[in-house]
C-alpha cells in the first residue's frame, strides 16, 4: 500500500534535498515553497521560520547520521573494527555524486554565529561524534584515546569537507579508509 505524502512531509523533504544540494542561506522560502508545490501559508504553519526547518532537518541528519553508524558498524566484533568500517562507509559515501559534505559543518560555515539554533545543533551532533570516537578507541585499548578520537574526528570532518569542494571527481578522500587505519594501528602499537 502507497503512503500518501502529507504537505508537511513534501516540504521537508524538498527542503533537505535543496539545503544539502545549495546551502542554507543560498535557498529561500519561495524556492522551497515553489518546488514542493506548497504554498508559502502551509509551510509556515509547519515550520513557523526557515531557522525551524533548519533545525528540523538538522536534527533529521543526526538521526540518519546514528542510523548508518550502526548499520555500518553492526557487523564488526571488536571496537578497531567498528571503527574501521565507519571509515570504509564513509569512503564509499563521500566519494559519491550524492555526497555534499556533511549538513553540520556546512550549517556551522553559512551561520557562524554560536548562538544560532542550526550551529547549536551541529555542536551537539559533532560532540556526540566525538565521544562514540573517544568511547571506541578507550575499548580498542589505544594509549591516547582522546588524541584518537580528536584525530579521527578532523579525518571524518576533512572527508566531509574535501566532497563539498572536489565532488567525486580528484577528491583526496579516496584514502581516508586508510588514513583511519594508519592513525589506529599507530596507537595501538
């Protein structure tokens, strides 16, 4: 059976799509408004600015972001494992057409401001990444899991980073997988 797709539901989604493709500041009501098919009056009554439709799909992001951790992670025994496939997937994605980088930091460029709700957003989402860095490294027993995790979360980021400049094409993530490895095996040696 088909789900119907509420207006609410259309505007989220053509506003992700649009905030991941463009940028925040880059796409407008009237764009969003116009390319669900929603008018403007609807959306505003789903999402009473554009600052919550930011934070909606910021907070939508995190969700998918913890979802592929754990899938992407699932099958691995030991935490240098799970680290490693985190990594593996992570080449694979940023290294795709689909890939804009990541909605965190590009919302923490477009609105620098740390008070701004999006850039609050993307602090609690990269603190949390942080700390599932910190917790693995601690139980793969490395000598310096704080300096792991801190490393691995600039590698993460850089990766994020290098597919929103270079797209697929020449991106120097093709080697982060193996990056991730090299830093890992280093402090567990």
């Amino acid at each position: 059976m088909k789900t119907e797709v509420t207006p609410k539901d259309k505007v989220f989604q053509t506003a992700a799509r649009l905030f991941y493709q463009h940028g925040y500041r880059a796409v407008g009501v009237d764009t969003i408004a116009a390319e669900s098919g929603i008018g403007k009056m609807t959306l505003y009554r789903h999402y009473p600015s554009k600052d919550d439709l930011i934070v909606a799909y910021l907070k939508d992001s995190n969700d998918e972001f913890w979802n592929y951790f754990e899938q992407s992670t699932k099958d691995a025994l030991t935490p240098r494992e799970k680290l490693l496939a985190f990594f593996q997937g992570l080449q694979e994605y940023v290294t795709t057409p689909e890939c804009y980088g990541c909605p965190f930091l590009n919302v923490a460029t477009e609105y620098s401001e740390s008070d701004y709700p999006g850039h609050q957003v993307a602090i609690e989402h990269k603190q949390a990444v942080r700390a599932r860095f910190r917790q693995l490294a601690k139980d793969a027993g490395v000598r310096k899991p704080e300096a792991l995790a801190d490393q691995l979360f600039l590698l993460m980021d850089g990766a994020y980073m290098a597919a929103r400049m270079f797209g697929p094409a020449n991106n120097p993530s093709i080697h982060v997988a193996q990056a991730a490895e090299a830093l890992i095996d280093a402090q567990l040696r």
